[in-house]
C-alpha cells in the first residue's frame, strides 16, 4: 500500500469525482490489487492537499459504484471479491481505450465514400445533379400533404417493397417513359440504386460466384458485388460500350453468373451501348443462363435524340435485372432507388432488405408518389435536360478554347459529364494542382480496375453554371501550364 500513489486525472467535474474517478481506474488497471487498503481520509486529505470531506465524499461514490467496502474503524479497502477487471462502468470508472477491440475483426471492405469538394471550389463532378434547382418547395408540400393526408397510420410499418402508391406511379412512368412493360408487382423500392444493388446481389449470388464487370466502372457497384462474394473479372470498354466480343468468350469458358453494366451511358466513359452489342448481350445472357445487372442511372439525360430503350425493355428470357434512381433526376439525399426483375429475385432480395432495413420512409414514398402522379418528376427531368445540354455545350466550348491542343475527346450524346484524354500528361498530377486553384474533378484512376493511372478525366458538367464551368477550364489550362 504503501507504494501506491494516485495521479489524478485531469478533468473539470467536481474534485471528489476526479478523485473516485483516478482510484477507480487504478484498481481497473490492476495497480489497486481486490482487497487493497485505501489510505486513511485524514493522510490522504494532506497528501491530495484537499479537504477530509473530500476525500470521504470520494470513497462514499467509490462504494455506492461497488468499487470499495467499508471495514470496521472506517477502513476503506478495494472489494475482496472485486474481479481483475471491475464488473460495470459508471459515469466515474476508467474509460475503455475506444480503440481497443476484445476480439478480432473481418477485413474492411474498400470504402467507396468520395470526401466531398473543399468548400468555395468549383465542382466538375460527373455524377452530381445541380441542386439549387431542386423544387424544394414542392417537394416539401408534398411531404406535408402526404402526412397530413394519411395522418398517424402512414408512420407506422409498411411494405418492405415500398409503398404499393409509389410503386404504382413509379411502374406507370417507367412503362411510358422507359418502354417497361411493368407493373408495381415489379418493382422493389430501395434507398438509392446502390441498396438495390447489394440486394440483387444477395439474392443472385454465392461466394465466389464470377461477375463481369466494365472495366473502367463504377467502384460502389463492385463493391456490392463483392460485399455478397462475387469474385469480380474485368472486361473492357471501347467506343461502343463493354467488350461484348469479351463478354461471350468469357461466358463460353464457363462459370459466370451475371454481368453488371451501364448500357446507357457507360460509367465512367458516357459512350452509349450499340444496338448490335446489345441485342448480342440479351442472346449470351439467354444462351448462358447469366443475369444482366443494368444500371441505369440517368436515362432522362440523353441530349441527341431519344433515350435508347433499356435492355430490361427487350428482356424476354428473364436475364436483366434492372436498377433506377432518383438521384440524378431529383436528388441524391432523397435515397430513392429501385429494382425490377424477375418475380423470386425481388421476392429474394425484399427478404434481405426487411433484415437490413425493414422498409424505406413511407412518408416520403408517397410525396413521391404525388409528385410523380402529378407530372412534376418528368416535368423537372425535362427542365434539367435542357439545362444540362446548355453546360455540356459552355464545357465544350471552353475546352476547345482553352485546352484544345491538350485534350481529346467526343461530344457526350448523355449523361452529366465529358470524358476527356490528356495524351502524356500525369493526370492525377494535372488534378491534385486544379484542386490548388479552387477546381475539382475525376481522374481515370478512380474508375480503374487494377488501381493504376490513365490519362483521362471526367469532367461534370451539370452542377455548376456555365460561368463557373468556364473559370474552372481556364484555371485547370493555367495549372497545365
Ligand atoms: C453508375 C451509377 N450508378 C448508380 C448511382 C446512384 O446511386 P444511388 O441511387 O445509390 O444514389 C450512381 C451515382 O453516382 C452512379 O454513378
């Protein structure tokens, strides 16, 4: 005992907590042994340089944490029956390190969060809607229409599938608007695409199930492929979209599940999937017996022409499986996504997602509901493709102004962004000094497979206004410089 001596802990609660606090973890930390002696109040008062009464009010919480006992004489000693480590914690015990892990963990899948821009930059981010052109205000009356409407009931639990409102709008809009011969008993509601992804693949796969994917792709989906076990195999891109010719050698060889793809407008190179490619795909799926997992992630932002039908709208044999979002048409934060496909896949994958997540916000489903019913979805797509198509043509017209003799590419037909190659130039380089001068965007290192650098960039052009869009160029043809 007489070795023992207390450091306090620092800390502004009240000294006789401090004391208790700086005792308690001794004996958690094994230097006060079961059974110790505590000083007596008197000496320890004179050795702390504090009142008896301090001291006495510390050993009073020690006892009431079931830390002490008292003895006879009024000795104060550590419980006898005390385990090596104390059996509770309250508000005055030691504080467990927050690091430190009792057992042993899996390893971490690749976190795909992307930090945001820095504050004040100009963000050329291909996959960010504008949203100061979100009808906010709308959007918030139908949300307070949609609760008051349905009153008390609505927030208690619902479908795991969705609300049958939101998805009896969502099948009616996709039917005229996507070519989907659907209806609502189709369709599962997730919280964003990525959620219906890492469902379809639960429900599809088996650990070490082989899934094709683009190559340069879209990393949060092949990291959902990955989260059920898919061994995952890289296939190329080209100008007209996946390697299919790859594709159907693959597939000949054996073993492969299903194919991810974004036929619409390849992630993260923007070329649109050729019709002949993609009626070769839906004979390979048949032939193969593989799901096709199409993500199609901002159909409505197609600038030359129509939209190209989905491959989902040509499936007769049952092979795709589709994925949608609101979060390029609306907004990401709203996490509304979907999927469609075959009936005991959604059976499959709802049954996941009532284990995760039990089912989406019923409220929102239905201010959803309302704004698709009443014609404001397709209404604000139509007002963002117009806007969109107006910043494509300021991002290519400053491109060509001010970096012509650097960059190559082709005119976007969709989507929110330019895919451009820096023939010999370091990119990545190119970036981290834009990033300097206030202007983000995407290197090609981001969309690789292998991890390793290329010359290309995504440059977005739908978040910012065509001023803005033509600063950033100037200043990214200044850090070339
Ligand atoms: C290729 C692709 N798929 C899907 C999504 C949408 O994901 P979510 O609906 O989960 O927001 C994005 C958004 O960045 C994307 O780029």
């Amino acid at each position: 005992m007489d070795r023992w001596t207390l450091a306090l802990d620092p800390g502004d609660e009240p000294m006789f907590l401090r004391i208790a606090r700086s005792i308690a973890r001794d004996i958690g930390r094994g230097r006060l042994k079961p059974g110790a002696p505590l000083p007596g109040s008197r000496t320890f008062a004179e050795t702390l340089g504090v009142h008896r009464n301090t001291v006495l009010a510390a050993y009073r919480e020690l006892e009431a944490e079931g830390y002490t006992e008292s003895l006879p004489a009024r000795q104060t000693r550590v419980r006898a029956d005390l385990p090596p480590r104390p059996p509770r914690r309250t508000s005055g015990g030691p504080s467990p390190d927050p690091d430190r892990v009792g057992f042993s963990l899996t390893p971490v899948p690749v976190d795909v969060v992307a930090s945001p821009p820095p504050a004040g930059s100009i963000a050329l981010l291909g996959g960010l809607p504008d949203l100061r052109e979100l009808p906010t205000k709308a959007l918030a009356r139908a949300y307070r229409r949609a609760a008051n409407r349905r009153g008390a009931p609505l927030f208690g639990y619902g479908d795991p599938r969705g609300e049958e409102a939101l998805r009896r709008a969502l099948a009616s809009v996709l039917a005229s608007a996507r070519g989907l011969s659907i209806d609502h008993e189709d369709i599962l509601v997730t919280r964003g695409s990525q959620m219906a992804l890492f469902l379809a693949a639960r429900a599809l796969l088996s650990p070490g199930d082989v899934v094709l994917v683009e190559a340069l792709g879209y990393r949060p989906a092949w990291e959902a492929l990955r989260a059920a076990g898919a061994v995952l195999e890289p296939v190329p891109v080209d100008r007209g979209g996946i390697s299919v010719a790859a594709v159907r050698a693959r597939c000949e060889r054996g073993g492969v599940r299903a194919v991810y793809v974004t036929p619409h407008h390849q992630y993260p190179t923007t070329v649109l999937l050729s019709s002949a490619r993609r009626l070769e795909l839906l004979g390979i799926a048949k032939e193969h017996r593989i799901a096709v997992l199409e993500d199609d992630y901002d159909h409505e932002f197609h600038y030359d022409g129509r939209p190209v039908l989905p491959l989902k709208s040509a499936d007769q044999a049952g092979s795709v499986v589709y994925f949608g979002t609101l979060s390029k048409i609306l907004a990401p934060a709203l996490r509304l996504g979907f999927l469609i496909g075959p009936r005991p896949l959604l059976a499959r994958a709802t049954a996941h997602r009532a284990i995760v997540d039990r089912q989406g916000d019923r409220v929102l489903e239905h201010a959803l509901a309302d704004f698709i019913e009443e014609g404001s979805l397709l209404r604000h797509a139509r007002r963002m493709r117009r806007l969109y198509q107006v910043r494509r043509g300021a991002l290519v017209s400053a491109l060509e102004a001010h970096l012509a003799s650097r960059v190559v590419f082709t005119l976007p037909v969709g989507g929110m962004a330019v895919w451009a190659e820096l023939p010999g130039i370091d990119v990545d380089d190119w970036a981290a000094r834009c990033e300097q001068r206030g202007v983000v965007f995407q290197t090609a290192r981001r969309f690789t497979f292998d991890g390793k650098k290329r010359p290309f960039v995504r440059l977005g052009f739908a978040g910012e206004t065509e001023a803005r869009i033509h600063r950033a160029v100037e200043l990214m043809a200044r850090a070339l410089r």
